[in-house]
C-alpha cells in the first residue's frame, strides 16, 4: 500500500496567519492517464469529512480561495493564506492513484 | 444537491455480520462509484471499498475478503457488509459517492463491536 505520510500531525496558529500542511507519499502519485489523485480533506469536530481540494490544486465549489493545494511526485502541500477560526479541524491528505486508496495521519489544526 | 444517509445496528456483536445501507437522494447513482470509508473513534480515516452503478467493485485487502458491498438502484441504496467483526471493527462508517474523490459524504454512522 502507498503510505502517505503528514507533517506536522498538531499545527498550532495565529489567527490570521498562514499555515502550510505537508504530505508525502511513498511512491509517485502520477497515474498512467496522467492525473494526480491526491485529495486533500478538512474534518471539524463532531462532523463528515469535507473535500477542499482534488488533483493536487483543483478547489471544490465553496471552498474559500485561502485555501491551496500544490505539489507533484510525492511531495504535495495544503496552504491556508490566513487563518479563521472556523478552520479548526484536522485536515487529512488521501491519494486514490494506486489501489486500496490510502489517507495520511491527519493534521489538527488548532488556534 | 446530493445526500447520503447510512443507516443499521449501532451494536454488533463479535464474529457477527455488520450491516449498513446508504441512501441516495438529490440525485442519481447512475454513472457514478459508490464507497464506504470508515474511522475508528478518535483515528484516521481507512477507505473500504467502492461499487460503480453497474456492479464491478473494489475492496480493501487490509479487510480479508471479509467486505461485500452491493447496489440497489432502484432502492437508490448500496449497502456494506463485513463479516466476522471483532472489536477492531469498531468505528463510524461513511458513505460516500465517488471513486478517486469524494465530494458527498453521509453524516456518518458508529458501529460498536460487543458482546
């Protein structure tokens, strides 16, 4: 299985200020039709996870644009340009390329 | 807009059969893969397993052949079973729709394994 590994797993913030989350993983993400399948997905306490982004850098609809993916290989980052408080969560990377689907540790984001 | 809702036994016992179905409404199941993510309270995520509309499926190996997931779309349901449960089974379910993504996501079931 690809292991995806997450950096760091607590990310203490200022409010306002930016935050960046790393996730590596153990074999490139690239899939032979040339897409990157690495998901990255915010969950707030008590509730789903929520999609923020797909293939590395594409926003879903709703998702406030202070929020960026990049990345390529096995090296892929989640950025947040300022920090709210309705950030609060942990924020899981997940790569669907190469089957069982894998997600890292998680990161808990905390003000 | 799309939603999914787990439901079943909040209670197994160990070395029974788990058993859940996902309803799907605001949309339909055609053309789309169907999943089942689970996490153990207070841990990661771990995907199970998904089913495309038609039938074809894809299982965690990490579950020793212990998951079956099968489609009702007429129900506009899928459903989860894993047999065998031991207390290690214990987590909340979720369904979800997608294959390499998952934009919808039920609110999540917990399934405790005891006797």
């Amino acid at each position: 299985d690809v292991v995806m590994t997450q950096s760091p797993l607590s990310l203490p913030v200022t409010l306002g200020q930016p935050a960046s989350i790393s996730c590596r993983s153990s074999q490139s993400l690239v899939h032979s039709d040339r897409n990157t399948y690495l998901n990255w997905f915010q969950q707030r306490p008590g509730q789903s996870p929520r999609r923020l982004i797909y293939k590395v850098s594409n926003r879903d609809p709703g998702v406030p644009d202070r929020f960026g993916g990049s990345g390529s290989g096995t090296e892929f980052t989640l950025k947040i340009s300022r920090v709210e408080a309705e950030d609060v969560g942990v924020y899981y990377c997940m790569q669907t390329t190469h089957w069982p689907g894998t997600f890292g540790q998680g990161t808990k984001l905390e003000i | 807009q799309v939603q999914l809702q787990e439901s079943g036994p909040g209670l197994v016992k160990p070395s029974e059969t788990l058993s859940l179905t996902c309803t799907v409404s605001g949309g339909s199941m055609s053309d789309y893969y169907w999943s089942w993510i689970r996490q153990p309270p207070g841990k990661g995520l771990e995907w199970i397993g998904y089913i495309y509309y038609m039938g074809t499926t894809n299982y965690n190996p990490s579950l020793n052949n212990r998951v079956t997931i099968s489609i009702d779309t007429s129900k506009k349901q899928f459903s989860l079973k894993l047999k065998s449960v031991t207390a290690a089974d214990t987590a909340v379910y979720y369904c979800a729709r997608g294959q390499r993504g998952y934009i919808y996501w039920g609110q999540g079931t917990l399934v405790t394994v005891s006797s």
